[in-house]
C-alpha cells in the first residue's frame, strides 16, 4: 500500500513492497537488514518501513553496506 508523494509527505514502503521493487522476498529484506547491509528502517510503532528516497539514495550508490551508507550521506550532507 504505497502512499501518495506530496511536498511534505514521505513515501513508506514495507517489507513486501521494497522486496517487490528489489525483486527479493519479504523474508530476504529482513535478513538483509538484520545483517546491516541495507539502511536502517523507520520504526512506527510496531511498524517496520523504509522511506523510498532513502533506497533510491542507496541504490544509486551501489547499494553499499549500512554504515558505508551513512558515512557516504553525511560526507554529502544528506542526513
């Protein structure tokens, strides 16, 4: 269930839905963030969702481990 994207709203995807667009399962985007090798979720509540910009950051720049992610935003002064 993707939200619409306005100039104050952020696209939350989950599991299912970022799984769908890495064409990988729901079980795997777990795995994969238990691990560290994706960029951390957004808890709401008992909720687990990634912010869409964040993964498209991510995917353009190679789709690098969690904490090289974050280095590699805050050297471009994204977060």
């Amino acid at each position: 269930m993707e939200k619409t994207n306005t100039k104050n709203e952020i696209q939350l995807l989950t599991a299912k839905e970022l799984g769908t667009m890495l064409n990988l399962s729901k079980r795997q985007i777990f795995r994969l963030n238990s691990c560290g090798k994706m960029p951390a979720p957004i808890r709401i509540g008992g909720s687990v969702r990634w912010a869409n910009s964040t993964i498209q950051s991510w995917i353009s720049l190679g789709c690098p481990d969690r904490q090289t992610f974050e280095a590699m935003q805050q050297a471009r002064g994204e977060k």
